[in-house]
C-alpha cells in the first residue's frame, strides 16, 4: 500500500509534465488573434473557464481574453490549477451538481463525469466548426464523445514519435523509412554495427520515466485493452510478444538507461549521443532546433512511429458543463480559443501542439518546420487516446517497471496487472471510446 501511494505521489509530479505534451519553450510572437464577435444578445454574461497551470495554455487564454470581452461584451473568470487539482475540481463540481465552471479542460482521465458534459453537435453543425482539424484528432478517442455525442473540442494535440540524427544516419547508410517496429529493429541492428567503438547509441529513449514505456509497448501491441464484457484485459499472447519485443529495446540503448528521466534522455540525443529518439517530440523540438541547446540543430528530423500498434496521443479538450448557466456564451468563448489561426500562434509562441491540419501544411512554417511538421502530422493521424483510469494507468507501467529491471517475466507481469485490473471499474464512456477506436474485444 505505501508503494502504491508513494509511485502515486511520485505519477502525479511527473504527469505535470507529461500531460502538458504537446508545449515547448516559448518563442517570440505576435499576440494571438481576437476573436469574431459574438451575438450581441450575450453581451453581458459571465462565464469561468479553466486551464491547467502549465505556463502554457493557461497564458494562451491570458493571451486572448482582453479581446475576447470588448469584442463581445462576455466576461471570462479564468481559473489556472495544477493537472490534479484540475481534475478533482471537474469531478466534484460535476457530482454535485455545483456548476462552479462553465468551460472544462480535460481528457480521458475525467470520464466517469463525461455524463456531466453538454453534447456540442448542434453548435458544431451550426457554425460549421471543426472543419480545420486533423481527422483522426476530432474523431472519438482524441475527441471527447458520450453516448455518440460529442461532448469535447480539442485545443492542443501531441503523438509520440520517433525523430533521428540525418548525419549519423547518412554516415551510416541507413533510411528511416520504416513502417513496423521489425523494420526500426533491423536499422538498429545496422547502426548499432556502424557505431561500434563509438560513444553513439543506436537509440534512447526515457526508460526510468517509469510511466513513459508504455507508450512503446502501445505501439507494438495491436490487441484489444477492454474485453467484450466492459472490463480491462489485453490478448494476451499479443501482449507477451510486444513486452518482449520491446525489452529487447535495451541493448541499443545507453548504459543505465534504465535511469534515464526526461532530461536525461533529451540530453543524450541533443549531445549527438544517440541515433534515434523515441518520446514526446513536444519535450525536445524547441530546444534540439536552437543550436545554443544542442549539438543536432539542423541535422535532425521526425519519423514515423511504427506499427503495429498505435501513437498514443495527448489531447486536451475543451467542454461545457451541462450545469452551465449560459452555455451559447460559453460555446463563444471555445471557439476564441481554439481555431487554426491561433493553433498557429499558440504553436509558435507558446510551443502547443496544434490539432489543426492547417498548421503542418502552412508555407510559412514549413519553410523552417519541414523537418518537423510532415512527420509529425503522419503520426497524428494515427494516434489513439488511452481508455484506462488512471489507476489501470498505473498498475501497468508499476509492474513494468519490474519487468523491465529484469525481476519478473512478461507473463509474471500480466498476471499482476490483470489481478489489479479486475478490481477497477472500467467507465462507461472510455468503454465506449475504446470500441470507437478499435480497442474493444470483437
């Protein structure tokens, strides 16, 4: 029991930083847009809308919000919070009935209060919003549904990926043009052969970020994660062969990798230390392409993540209460916020990965992008949103942790998760987004 809380404790430090994938460091920009003005009949109502206090998409809604009221005569309280004190405020607002906040950020690890949400199809259709987006991220999953109804809008948008040293790779004779992790595995094998005798790594990735490997495993695994009846479970032969595949990982990596947090990890690649990177782009991008942080400026580029499985995808959403006093004004204010023009300006000027197709596809950016955007978008359009809770979260990447120091076997580790897992709840709405996405078992 202390373990559990104290690997708790120790997640919900951790996810202030990972829940914000999808940011970078700031860059010098011109102020976002304002918005188009709304009815003249909301003139005068009050709303709240809240953010996580990232430094980020907090100081975007900082960012528009003069504008946004003398444009439309709406007043916004905006509420900033840390991700769990974030996510405790939606939950017991929305059980109670309060109806303290009319604009929520979320995403998946609020579902079991997606009840709770207004459906926003009717103001989609009418003004004709959505158009803009990536289809993958405005579909369930990415998107926010319940009961087939849209409920979420997104505002920023991440996908893990692989991004690699074009030098290393030239020197070497080898192309990232993989499509299954076979395929990386085989270029591994020929760098790791290349590289020998050197202090380069074939790869690196931030392995002692204990919740981080899942994500590979979700990308070699491409079973079903809620069985027929509604509960958590995976195939279990799928699941065996991807943990093992993926331990076999290790050996291209650095020495102690298994130490490795974020900062570690991005230092071995921004140093020129490692071929490959697999993790968040969001997490190095700023910093890999400014040559007063890094060794790799200009001489490295994104892949795609390969398959089997899938880019496990973060998404914040934006919804409205369905306790909400004044919803048409509220709907007012996420439209504001979360548009392609300022899913450019937020990406160049707070480092928020933008859910726009627009913005990978935008000359300007290209021109110093391309060896960014264009693989970044490839893996958005194929990325999925998690259906665990948090705590099936956790008593997975727990018990990989063990298995990865080489303690308990891949079956060893299953057995544990799924004892933990048959006794969570799985939530009616991640049910739901699951068999949207595949994820259910047929």
């Amino acid at each position: 029991m202390l373990l559990r809380k104290s690997l708790t404790l120790v997640f919900t430090l951790l996810i202030l930083t990972a829940l914000v994938a999808g940011c970078t460091a700031p860059v010098a920009a011109p102020p976002a847009a304002a918005p188009e003005a709304a009815a003249p009949s909301l003139a005068g109502a009050e709303i709240t809308a809240d953010y996580m206090n990232s430094g980020t998409y907090n100081k975007a809604a900082e960012d528009i919000v003069g504008a946004f009221e003398a444009e439309t005569g709406i007043q916004v309280e905006l509420i900033e919070a840390p991700w769990d004190v974030l996510n405790q405020n939606h939950i017991t607002d929305l059980t109670t009935g309060t109806g303290a906040y009319d604009v929520m950020s979320g995403e998946f690890w609020i579902a079991n209060v997606f009840e709770h949400m207004l459906p926003l199809d009717d103001y989609v259709a009418r003004d004709n919003y959505g158009g803009d987006y990536i289809e993958r991220i405005w579909s369930p999953g990415p998107s926010n549904f319940y009961d087939g109804k849209r409920i979420g809008v997104p505002y920023s948008a991440d996908a893990y990926g692989i991004w690699y040293n074009t030098e290393i790779f030239d020197q070497c004779g080898v192309t990232a043009e993989w499509e299954t992790w076979d395929d990386y595995i085989a270029v591994l094998d020929t760098l790791q052969g290349c590289l020998e005798g050197s202090d380069v790594a074939p790869m690196v990735h931030y392995f002692g970020q204990i919740e981080q490997p899942a994500a590979i495993f979700l990308g070699m695994y491409d079973g079903y994660m809620v069985d027929k009846d509604g509960n958590y479970g995976l195939d279990r032969e799928k699941a065996v062969a991807a943990l093992n595949k993926m331990q076999s990982l290790l050996q291209y990596n650095p020495e102690g990798v298994l130490g490795f947090d974020f900062n570690a990890g991005n230092a071995i690649f921004l140093n020129g230390k490692a071929a490959t990177m697999v993790g968040w782009p969001s997490f190095i991008r700023a910093d890999a392409d400014n040559p007063e942080t890094s060794q790799v400026t200009g001489k490295w580029s994104m892949a795609r993540f390969p398959g089997p499985g899938f880019p496990m995808v973060s998404a914040w959403n934006l919804f409205i209460s369905g306790y909400a006093d004044n919803p048409d004004a509220a709907w007012e204010w996420i439209k504001a916020y979360a548009n392609a023009e300022n899913g450019k300006q937020f990406m160049m000027q707070y480092g928020i990965g933008s859910p726009f197709k627009t913005t990978y596809e935008d000359p300007e950016l290209l021109e110093n992008l391309a060896h960014f955007l264009p693989g970044q978008l490839e893996n958005l359009s194929r990325a999925k949103s998690l259906p665990w809770t948090f705590a099936a979260f956790e008593a997975f990447f727990r018990n990989e942790g063990d298995f990865h120091q080489g303690t308990i076997s891949a079956e060893e580790m299953l057995d544990r998760v799924q004892t933990e897992w048959d006794e969570i709840e799985v939530p009616e709405a991640l049910i739901q987004l699951a068999a949207a996405q595949g994820l259910q078992e047929q």
